[in-house]
C-alpha cells in the first residue's frame, strides 16, 4: 500500500520507541515534582498534549490558573503525538491526553485497554492544508494532479491518513494512487527544499510557514473534500480506570478547560479577548504573536462535544485500510458526560462576535 513500507515501518518503529523513551522520561520527571507539591493541590492530574493552537485550552487554563482555583495540580507533559503516550495513558502513567484520532486508539480498544475520547479537541476547519514545492506551480493545480507523487504525511495510521485518504477518494483516487512518505511535520519544508517530497498534508503553524518561506503554495484544504463533516479531528482522552476513582477531580479538571475553550473561541471570533489569548499562546510557545495572527487558528466545537459520525467514519476507514481488526460502538469510543456536567456548571455559553464570518467553534 505504501512505498518502501518495510523500511519505512522498520524507522517508524525506531522513530517511536525513541518518542516513548522520551515521553516516560518526561512523565517521569513530572511525577516527582507532583510527588513534592503534594501539599499544594488536592488532586494531581498529569496531562499530556501536543504544543499547539489546538491544545491553548489547556494552555490558557493552566497559565490563568484555573486549575489551581478547582484545587487541581495539573502537570502538562509535551509529546510529539497522541499516538505514542496510548502505552502510558493506559497504564495509568498519564490520566488524560490531548491528540488527534489514530489507529493506536482503536487496536488500544480491541485490547480492552482502559480509556476513553471525553471531549473534541479540534473540527473542522481544521487549518490542515495540502502544501506543494514551488517548483510545481502550473504542473500540480488540483489535487488528482498528484497522482503518483510524493506526499508526506505524519503516519500512515493517524488522522493525517484518514484526510490524504478520504480527499483522493472525493476526486476519484486512493492513497494507493500516491507515493506516501512518513516525516514529521518540521520536516516537511527541508524536504521539499532538496524534492524528497513534492507535496505534504500539513498542519498548522506548518502550513503557513511553508507559504511565508516561499517553500511551497497551498493547492487545497481537506476540509472541502472531507465527509462527514465537521471533521473531529480527536480530542481528550482519559484512563477509565482513574476517571472512576477521581470523578470530583475530572468534573473540576473539564469545568476549567472549558471555561478556557469558551475563552479560545471568544478570540477564535475576534473578541475582546484575542490580544490575551495570542500572548498567553506567545507566553506557552506555540509561536510569536505575529505568527499567531498569521496562521489560521484550528477551530473546535464550542460545547466540548465530539461529532461521533467523523470519528465513526474514521474508525470505518481505518477498517477498510485493514490497520483494525474490530468495530466499536460510539458508547465504547466517547461520553459526554463530563463537557455536559462542566457546560451545566459554567452557564449560558458566551456571545461570540456577530461580525465574525468564520466557522468552527460555535
């Protein structure tokens, strides 16, 4: 199905055990200074998410100290992708983590592995963007023009896939029909330098800084050909098996994230609010303030809940992919029992700009 999948395969599984040598060391290292500030907070709680726009909930909750005011002490643990903390998360190392859909939950769920989805992280638009080298303007103008050439994605069972995936089939192709290379997103750009690949499928602050740099131009948004829509691109997941024991701590962890989203989606809209949010983003080092403004934020639901036909049509392509084994009812992926408990508690959501054009988070 994918090119010198072998090899590739055989660097990914490198790729990841370095990844989660890295992730253990590091949620090691918060353990400790959670075990030292015991005396702080009531309850500790070690979250891992990627550093970007797509995770400033946690983000702005955690620098205005919302957690602290729900007697919480919640310890952000960095990690390059969802799909390499799973181990950790079900081993109850980690209690929750913030990424995107990928096949690692679904076999995770096969195996009876203690966890489940409890809010969306990021739906359409998503900000994802089919990005081609300049050296293709005029060559590649649609996206059945990238018939038989190198895309790079992120991995070939995350999310990422699932878009490259179901876009081709929206214009009548498969990902069969393109070379897939597997990088990192940083990578994306010193690849199209040297024509290792000709496009990728690339997030954002990626995306834009490809077209800034005049490495590449955008020849389409996945979000136009994806259906259903909105797209859930994943969302927080959380150990079953401590949620039960800490359900007072996952209520008061939820009420305060979402006061936070509903604060993102203020300055999604261009509320009073944006020069706050885009400093406190600057301040987590998503990126500077000028960069900030410059790329498109991901938008994401304004409730906290998850479009469960998205994730089921990704669960129904992963399948057909053969990367699963066994399809799971939505009982068994997501609940929304506790974005419903934290919206109760909050209150009426926020009015948003009337101005705004721009969809997602409402």
């Amino acid at each position: 199905m994918f090119a010198n999948q072998e090899n590739r395969q055989a660097s990914y599984a490198l790729t990841n055990k370095g990844n989660k040598m890295i992730a253990r060391i590091a949620i090691a290292s918060v353990l400790v200074a959670a075990s030292i500030s015991a005396s702080v907070a009531q309850t500790k709680i070690v979250v891992a998410s990627t550093r970007s726009m797509g995770s400033a909930g946690l983000l702005i909750a955690d620098e205005k100290g919302y957690y602290k005011q729900m007697g919480l002490d919640v310890q952000l643990v960095g990690i390059q992708s969802a799909a390499n903390i799973m181990a950790p998360l079900a081993t109850g190392e980690v209690h929750i983590v913030e990424g995107g859909m990928s096949v690692g939950f679904f076999n995770g769920l096969e195996q009876k592995l203690p966890f489940i989805m409890i809010y969306d992280l990021v739906s359409t638009p998503l900000g994802h963007k089919f990005i081609v080298r300049n050296e293709l303007k005029g060559k590649v103008n649609k996206l059945s023009d990238l018939r038989g050439m190198r895309v790079g994605i992120n991995s070939q069972t995350s999310v990422t896939a699932y878009e490259l995936g179901k876009s081709l089939e929206a214009v009548g192709m498969t990902i069969k029909d393109v070379d897939t290379r597997i990088l990192g997103f940083p990578q994306a750009g010193p690849a199209m330098v040297n024509g290792a690949i000709d496009a990728a499928l690339i997030v954002q602050p990626w995306a834009a800084t490809l077209q800034l740099d005049n490495i590449g131009f955008e020849l389409a948004d996945p979000d136009d050909f994806v259906k259903p829509s909105p797209i859930s691109l994943g969302g927080g997941y959380v150990n079953t098996e401590w949620a039960a024991k800490n359900k007072p701590a996952l209520r008061d962890f939820m009420t305060a994230t979402m006061r936070a989203i509903r604060e993102y989606c203020v300055a999604y809209h261009g509320g009073a609010n944006r020069a706050d949010v885009v400093a406190s983003a600057s301040r987590a080092k998503i990126g500077t303030p000028e960069n900030i403004e410059k790329f498109q934020w991901p938008g994401r639901n304004l409730s906290g809940e998850v479009n469960m036909p998205s994730i089921l049509d990704m669960q129904e392509w992963f399948h057909a992919q053969g990367f699963t084994k066994q399809k799971f009812p939505a009982s068994l992926i997501y609940t929304n029992e506790y974005v419903v408990a934290a919206n109760e508690k909050l209150g009426p959501m926020p009015a948003l700009n009337p101005d705004s054009k721009l969809k997602g988070c409402r």
